[in-house]
C-alpha cells in the first residue's frame, strides 16, 4: 500500500484502559494519543529519554529519525517510542516495555 491510497488515520486502542483513539499517518503516535485525550508519559519528544515507551501489542510503526533510541532487541520485541514512532496499520499500544 503507498501513500497515496493508504488512509488518512488509522483505528489505535491504548491499553490497559482499551481507550479508542485515531492515529494519523502524518503525525507521531503521541500526538495522536493526546488528541484522543489519553495521557501518556512523555518527556524529551525526540526519541531519546524514554519516558513514553510503549509496548505494542499489534500494528506497526515507522520512524523518521535514523537512532529512536531503542535497541535493535527492543524494536524486534515490539517496544515503540510514540514521541517519535508513526502509524502504518491500525494497532494497540500499552504503557510500559517487556
């Protein structure tokens, strides 16, 4: 799927609450979690100090920055930074990392 005929936003749910939010393509995942008026920790907003690592459950993201500060075992074990992570299918995130 490109760009061009992938959705606007797809459908996220944050866990442990199951909160439903959307969560657009074009903008971080912590953006979007905190326009559907979940709180979530964050800090730094630049994929360095960590404070919003999350656990995804199902989904993907994608990065735009080359070092996310997450190790390659963190990334493969489905931990995701949603200051700087975007969505690329719908998913479910938790707060927190194995």
């Amino acid at each position: 799927m490109n760009a061009s005929n992938s959705p606007a936003f797809f459908i996220a749910q944050a866990e442990p609450d199951g909160q439903q939010f959307d969560a657009w393509r074009t903008q971080s995942l912590l953006v979007s979690l905190e326009q559907g008026g979940i709180e979530w920790p964050s800090s730094c907003r630049n994929g360095t100090c960590r404070t919003c690592m999350g656990q995804l459950v199902s989904g993907q993201v994608r990065y735009e920055i080359e070092w996310p500060g997450l190790s390659a075992e963190e990334k493969s074990a489905g931990c995701a930074l949603p200051c700087v992570a975007f969505p690329c299918s719908d998913l479910t995130i938790t707060r927190g990392s194995l």
